[in-house]
C-alpha cells in the first residue's frame, strides 16, 4: 500500500471470532453479573446531556477506581480498555528504534503496538513449562537498556503468576519503565496496585473487562505516580472516554460484594476444570486467572469444538498445538468436558 510506514506493513487485523456459538470461551470475557442490577436504574441524572462532551478527566469514574483499587484518583488515568493504556505508554515514552522487552509468550498487542510506534520489542523466552526467569530478564534488561519493560501479571495466555518480591526486585535494580499489566489480578494475589507511590518507573494496568465482566464497554485504567501520570494526561486524547462508558463503570465499581462473589465461584469453576482436563490425555498449566492454558494432541482441535458450537482459542507459530479456554459456568464447563471426551474418543477410534 502507497507510503504506508514500513514499521505497519507486516501487521495484521485483530481476529476475534464472529461466528455461530453456543458457549464462547474463546476471549477471557467476565460473566455479567452486574449490568442488569445496573440498568434497572439506569438513570444519568439532570446534568447529562448528550450533546455535550463527555467528563475529559473522568472525576466520578476515578473517584470510583480509587475507591475500588484503594488508591487516590490522582494516580489513575481512564480509557478505553488496557488496550488504550499500552498504546499511550509506548507512545509518551518509546521513541523509534528504542527497546522494548517482554516475556514470552504474553499478550500479543505488546508487539504489535512497538511495530506500529517503531520500536524493538524484545522477547525474553519463558522456560519449557511457560514459568519465567526474573533474573534472566534483568540480565537482559542490563544489556539492552530497554525504555520500556512489559509484565502481563498473571500471563495471558498461560496463567502463570509472577511473585510480587519478583516484580520488586526488577524495579529496584533497573531504571527502565516497568508496565504490570494486571488484567486478571482480580483471580490471583499480589497486585503492585498500592506500591505505585514507591517506584518512580511503575504503571500499574487494570481493566473492567475480566472479573467485572463489562468488556463491552471497554474500559481499563492505568495507575502509577502523579508525575507518570501528569505527563501522560499530556499526551492523552481531550475525551477519549465516552459518558456512558464512565457511567456504568463507575455503577458497577460500587458492587464490590457482587464482584468478591462472583471472582471466587471462578476460581471455583476453575480447580473444576483444571481437574477435569487433567483426566484428559493433554498437558494442562495451572493458571492463576479466569483461563486455563493446554496443549493437546489433537490436530485441529478448535475446530472440532466449533462444530459443536463451542469456540476456545488456538495458537500458531510456537505455540501451534496449544489453546486457551475461558472459564465458563459449571453447566458450559460440563458441556466443553462432554465435548472434548467425544473428540478424544474418536480419535481413538
């Protein structure tokens, strides 16, 4: 394509499913169980106007944050979904050509955001069993002096959960921009939430996707210290969050109760599934998020679950042979159980 940049040539869409289903455990979406109590009073008050421009500073939606995260509405910036985040750290802080590392295998828009921005992004391997070494991270760290420094904590896409003494010790030891991107904290232990204040290169991402199941408005925020986040309100977008986005979040971000209960009957279904793949003949990686990451034998195997009206997500590259599998209720975690023991048994067959 005419004077596309060289850096975006080689990128390709997001492909998210759209097809017929059944029961999706495809995209790490939460189960809402809060909209519905929401939209029974679902009223925006007098002052709101459609036709004016939404909060720019999100004041009530970070108020609510605060609340919810235990921290001041000072160190929170709003937007649409983490995604939004990543990008304005890389691009308040990584110029052309300047490194950015990450573990590997991990949240796919890391590097797809570098490319975009001209950046080096740097994959440091996880080991065989999709743990990670931190000292090997730093080693490299060390030698590359990367501007930015990416933790998907607990990883997407295989579970695994980084110590918090971990994550301490890299930001004690090395100066670059640390991001712990915290998309699933909710169903793990070990947040660096409150620890923002401590670190002078912490940014701290959090989303309502996941455990508040809202991930059709997208909406995620950033937490870190006031001069990360003064600096980054410069290069934000003026009103990059719709009201209505900011409405229900803030809502919703009041049902702490309903949130604490559902999070728990996810780790719940999750030891439910996590054992029940276990007593199938694939290698399945404990996980610390509302996911469960294996690897399977069987050629093609998202496919054959589609034809059942089930859709989980497969990999390629490195990773061909591996899926993930949200974690669903316990009747849709049943039916992917059935489902998978019939796949297996014809392949015996």
């Amino acid at each position: 394509m005419h004077k596309v940049k060289e850096s975006v040539k080689g990128l390709k869409a997001y492909n998210a499913n759209q097809v017929p289903f059944r029961i999706k455990l495809d995209a790490n979406e939460g189960k809402n169980i809060l909209f519905k109590d929401i939209s029974k009073g679902l009223s925006f008050g007098e002052d709101f106007n459609i036709n004016f421009y939404p909060d720019n500073d999100a004041v009530l939606l970070r108020k609510e944050m605060g609340g919810y995260i235990g921290i001041s509405p000072s160190n929170i910036i709003a937007g649409n979904g983490s995604s939004e985040m990543i990008e304005l750290v890389i691009k308040t802080f990584v110029d052309k050509d300047e490194v950015m590392i990450s573990f590997v295998p991990s949240f796919s828009m890391y590097s797809v955001f570098g490319s975009i921005y001209s950046a080096k992004f740097i994959g440091v391997e996880s080991n065989e069993d999709f743990s990670v070494d931190m000292d090997l991270l730093i080693k490299r760290a060390r030698e590359m002096n990367p501007k930015l420094i990416l933790i998907c904590n607990p990883n997407n896409p295989t579970g695994f959960l980084i110590a918090k003494k971990d994550i301490e010790k890299l930001l004690s030891e090395i100066d670059s921009i640390v991001v712990v991107d915290e998309a699933y904290m909710e169903f793990a232990e070990g947040s660096m939430a409150q620890e923002v204040t401590k670190y002078k290169n912490l940014i701290v991402l959090r989303t309502l996707s996941k455990a508040l199941g809202l991930a059709a408005i997208r909406l995620g925020y950033m937490i870190s210290n006031e001069g990360i986040i003064n600096t980054i309100n410069n290069v934000r977008s003026p009103y990059n969050l719709n009201a209505v986005t900011q409405y229900i979040g803030a809502m919703a971000l009041r049902k702490k109760d309903e949130i604490t209960g559902y999070v728990e009957e996810v780790k719940k279904e999750r030891d439910f599934l996590f054992n029940e793949l276990g007593e199938l003949p694939f290698e399945v990686y404990k996980s610390h998020a509302n996911f469960i990451f294996f690897s399977s034998g069987i050629d093609d195997l998202d496919k054959r679950l589609k034809e059942d009206g089930i859709l989980i997500r497969s990999f390629s590259g490195n990773l061909k042979g591996y899926y993930r599998v949200t974690v669903g209720s316990r009747a849709e975690n049943i039916e992917l159980i059935k489902s998978l023991k019939e796949i297996v048994k014809n392949e015996k067959s």
